[in-house]
C-alpha cells in the first residue's frame, strides 16, 4: 500500500467506522472514579497520524478527556530512556499478570516483580523510579514535558478528576504500600502514588493521543515537530509491554482478533501504533467489564481489520483480512 493509498483508505475505514458504531449500545462509564461517570457517554472520536506528520480526525477528536492508563505507557518509555530498558525489566519487569489492572493478586503471586510497567503496580513503581527522585515536582515537570514532547502539544491536570481520583484511590494505596513491602517501589510510596494519580488525571486528546502513538511507531521521532523524543530502539520494548498487557485479562483476544498493539484507560481512550505505519488512537466513555471502551475497541478492531494492519501479518499481507471478522 502506498502512503497516500494508506492515507485515503484510513480516512475512509474511519469515518466508516464512525457511522458505524457511533449509535451503538454496550459499555458502561467508569463510575469507581466519581468524576468519570458523569462525562458524556455518546462522545466518540477517532484519529490517526502519518509518517508526515498528518492527522486525520473524525468526530469527537478535540475533547479533553482523562488520559488515565494510556499514561503509563509514556512513563515506561520515559524510564527506559532515564534508565534503560533493562534496568526497568530488573526491577519492574514486563510479564503480563492476565489479571485485572488494579490486581493486588497479582503482586502477592510475583511478589519479586510488579511485572509490568503498564498495570497499575508497575506504573506505581515507574513513578517512582523517575529521576529527579525525591524530588516530586522535578518528577512531575519531566513527566510532563515527556508527555507534551510526545504529544508535540501541551497538556494539563483535569484538576476536578485529580481530587476525586485522590479521594477515592484507597487500591491504590495499598498496591504503593505492597510494593515497598516487597522493595519494589524506589521513591517514597505516597509520593510516587500521588504522580501516578495526577498523571492519570492528565486531559488529552484523541488527536494528541494519535501523535503520541504517531511519535512511538516512528521511532521516537515526533512527525509533528521533528523532534527526536525518545531513543528509536526503545519503540519495540514498548510496544511489545502494549501487545502483551494493553487490554488486561482481555489482551490475548484482543491480540489474536486485530494484531494491534494497543493501551486502553478507564477514560475511555485507547491508543494503538503499528510501527513504522501509524498511530492511531480512538476515544468513547463507555467501557467493558475490564475497563476498555467497547466503541474505541471496535472502531480500531474494524479500521486495521479492513486495511490489513496486523503486526503479526507478512508484510506484504498487509490487505483486508477475515481475522477482522473474528
Ligand atoms: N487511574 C486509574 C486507576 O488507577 C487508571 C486505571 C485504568 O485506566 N485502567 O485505577
């Protein structure tokens, strides 16, 4: 397929995609975190972005929503790039737990290994491993600029989903303290739990969350501004932790139904990337049983289902495949 070929037949299967599922029902908003459940559950957008730097937007793809677990894929890449990626394998790991995001099974059953930077035990332990360490607001500013560097936009806390995340997030305090209990968290716990909440607090949108993904397929170079990001060799150690844990207990038959590797947040968002072919990234409140968006699922599942866009297919396989019947 040639890139203008690509980007014609993008637009179409999105807006195709859009039509198709914008009516439908399935999915519930996240309601453990108060604030999520009142955002408008018909918003839906999807968007995509290309080797040069061009986004394609349908719908709803300028609202700012929580950012929530699509955060933590930035984080890793950032503690890759602090540290290396295997100095994060040492002391986080990146084994799938197969069990839901917010397990405290999980550590108890890996109690040497949060296992994955992507659950929340893992991403805990990545906020805490984020240099300036001791220093919270150095942490925050390199996450942040990390973030927006990705972007190549700004962004900000939704503060009202900030306060209710922290009012509620009492799971989350005793993963932070679990993980110190196993030495497994390299900060101070409370301090890495609060970076990890605002960075979930993050407002993004589907047009930012297309770049990011953009910025990761291309190799750490942002296509929008130019600028090298992230060291190229570490697109595949992210996108790999993506493949095998972006969807939780649901990510093998995500896997084996679209070859997308992609990371979902409670927020509704979900961004994919197909390396070196493109980012894309779709955003709809309602979620399923293991918080992914039914709408943001299908709209991806049906859109590289039509163009071929399967990593695990032979490259010049890369055309319409039943897989997306599946
Ligand atoms: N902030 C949310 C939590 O910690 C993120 C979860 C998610 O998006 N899966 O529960």
């Amino acid at each position: 397929m040639t890139h203008n070929n690509l980007k014609d037949e993008l637009l179409a299967a999105m807006k195709e995609a859009h039509t198709r599922f914008s009516g439908s029902e399935g999915g519930k908003n996240a309601d453990y975190i108060p604030f999520l459940a009142n955002v408008p559950s018909d918003l839906f957008g999807i968007a995509a972005c290309l080797p040069d730097g061009d986004v394609l937007a349908v719908g709803d793809t300028d609202y700012r929503f929580g950012i929530e677990s699509v955060s933590k894929v930035p984080t890793a890449i950032l503690a890759m790039e602090q540290y290396s990626a295997g100095e994060v394998l040492d002391r986080i790991g990146a084994d799938a737990t197969g069990l839901p995001f917010n397990s405290i099974m999980a550590i108890l059953l890996e109690n040497d290994h949060p296992s994955t930077p992507l659950v929340n035990a893992g991403a805990i332990s990545a906020c805490s491993m984020i240099k300036p360490t001791g220093d919270a607001d150095g942490k925050w500013k390199a996450i942040v600029g990390f973030i927006e560097g990705l972007c190549g936009s700004g962004v900000e806390v939704i503060d009202e989903l900030y306060k209710s995340e922290s009012e509620t997030n009492f799971n989350n305090k005793s993963i932070a303290w679990l993980l110190k209990n196993y030495g497994r968290i390299y900060d101070d716990p409370d301090m890495s739990l609060d970076i990890y909440t605002r960075q979930c607090s993050i407002g993004i949108t589907a047009k930012q969350l297309a770049v990011m993904a953009g910025t990761i397929a291309f190799g750490g170079s942002n296509p929008i501004t130019c600028k090298h990001v992230f060291k190229p060799h570490l697109t595949p150690h992210i996108v790999s932790l993506m493949a095998t844990v972006g969807f939780y207990e649901n990510t093998g038959d995500w896997l084996f139904t679209t070859g997308l590797p992609a990371k979902s947040g409670v927020g509704g968002g979900i961004m994919g990337v197909i390396p070196g072919v493109v980012g894309i990234a779709a955003f709809a409140p309602p979620l399923d049983k293991a918080g992914n968006s039914v709408k943001a699922q299908n709209a991806l599942k049906y859109i590289t289902g039509k163009l071929g866009l399967n990593i695990f297919a032979p490259a010049g396989a890369r055309q319409p495949v039943k897989a997306a019947k599946v």
